[in-house]
C-alpha cells in the first residue's frame, strides 16, 4: 500500500484517536477543577484530623505516578472479582476519567491553597471590621484575587494534562497516540510504518498552541486584579 493509500486511513484513525483525548481533556478538567477546590478546603480545614487525613491523600497522589494509579484503578477491581467498570471503550474510559480527575485534582488543590494563602491576612480582618461574613470575605475578597494567582499556574498544569492524556494507552484507551502507534503492529492492512506517530505530535502541537494563547488572553484579562 503506498503512502497516498495509507495517508487517508491514517488521519481517519488519528482523528478518531484525538477525539477520544479530547473527550479525556474536557472531563478531567471538569471534574478536577470543583474537586481540587474540596480538597484544597480539607487540608485547610481547622479540624485536623480532616487537614491531615486530605494532606496525605494528596501526599500520595502527588507522589506516586499516574500511570501506576491508572492500572491500579483499571486492573484492581477485577482482581477482587468485582469489575465495576465493564468491558470495552466505555469501561477503560469511565475509569481513566477518574484516575485522572482525582489527581489533577490534588494538583490543583496545592495551587487553589497557594493562591488563598497567599491573600494577605488583613484584607481578611479589613473585611471583618466592616462586617462581612467570612463566606462574604472568601468570594467578594479572596476568591477576586486568588483566581488572578492561581492562572499562570493552573495553565501549566493544563498544558500538562493534554500529554498525560497519552498514559491512558497504558489500560488500552484508544487515544491517538494508541492509534497512531497502531499501524506499526498492524491495523487497518497498514504495518511496520513508524510516520503516524510523528503526526500524532502534531495534534498536540495545534491543541497546546490554542490553549497557550486562550490562556495567554484569560491571564491578560485579568490583569485589572493586580
């Protein structure tokens, strides 16, 4: 098959692939991003055993790599004979969601509890005196200022997960990666060709060049902050 031949059922695969990491982007980012706030609550939380209980978790999920937790996600339940995630795309998918909601979200929850930190502690007595509640004083004061604290940062981490979006072929979730790395074991009558991988990194290219400048804007736009 020559490479005209090849060239249409490659970008079809490829496209299909990164729909998928796009599906996985969007859903972590939309559980993470309320669930690091959570957690960011409990490890700031006055009652301690509650404060230390969410500083280990998030000890733990920081500390040990994703790609451990997606298999151990994915592969325990089923070593317990309870496979709670089902079988096929769905079922790899459901549970790669979650791997990664709950890790970024511990990530995120170091960067909203550095933010909130960070407001200084007599914008917070300013707004006592005046008589505002202290959930008044957290999403009229703090919350203002932490979001202007936390963008640069989050944006990182954003940046980041696009790629880590890739450790989910370690479970077989056909992200584009998978798709792409396909055709040189042999999918679709292609084998042995190695040039579908180069392009996969050109998805990821556009996807973090769109996302650079999206957030270059947002961080602009919230200049009036400082």
């Amino acid at each position: 098959m020559t490479f005209a031949e090849q060239f249409p059922i490659v970008i079809q695969a490829l496209n299909t692939g990164f729909l998928q990491t796009l599906k996985l982007f969007f859903v972590t980012l939309l559980g993470a991003i309320p669930l690091g706030l959570i957690i960011s609550f409990g490890s700031m939380s006055r009652f301690k055993p509650l404060s230390y209980f969410t500083k280990i978790v998030v000890w733990i999920i920081r500390g040990t790599p994703l790609m451990i937790q997606l298999l151990i996600i994915y592969f325990m339940p089923g070593l317990m004979d309870n496979n709670i995630w089902g079988g096929g795309e769905s079922g790899r998918f459901l549970a790669a969601s979650i791997a990664f909601i709950f890790n970024y979200a511990c990530y995120f929850s170091e960067i909203y509890r550095g933010g909130i930190q960070g407001v200084p502690k007599g914008q917070e007595e300013a707004g006592l005196v005046l008589g505002m509640t202290k959930s008044q004083i957290f999403f009229k004061v703090k919350l203002l200022q932490m979001v202007k604290r936390i963008v640069p940062p989050m944006s990182n981490e954003i940046i980041t997960l696009v790629k880590d979006t890739s450790l989910s072929r370690i479970i077989s979730l056909q992200e584009v990666i998978f798709a792409g790395q396909s055709f040189m074991k042999g999918n679709m009558g292609i084998a042995g060709v190695i040039w579908p991988l180069f392009f996969t990194a050109v998805y990821y290219l556009i996807f973090n060049g769109i996302l650079t400048v999206l957030l270059g804007r947002l961080e602009k736009k919230l200049e009036y902050f400082r």
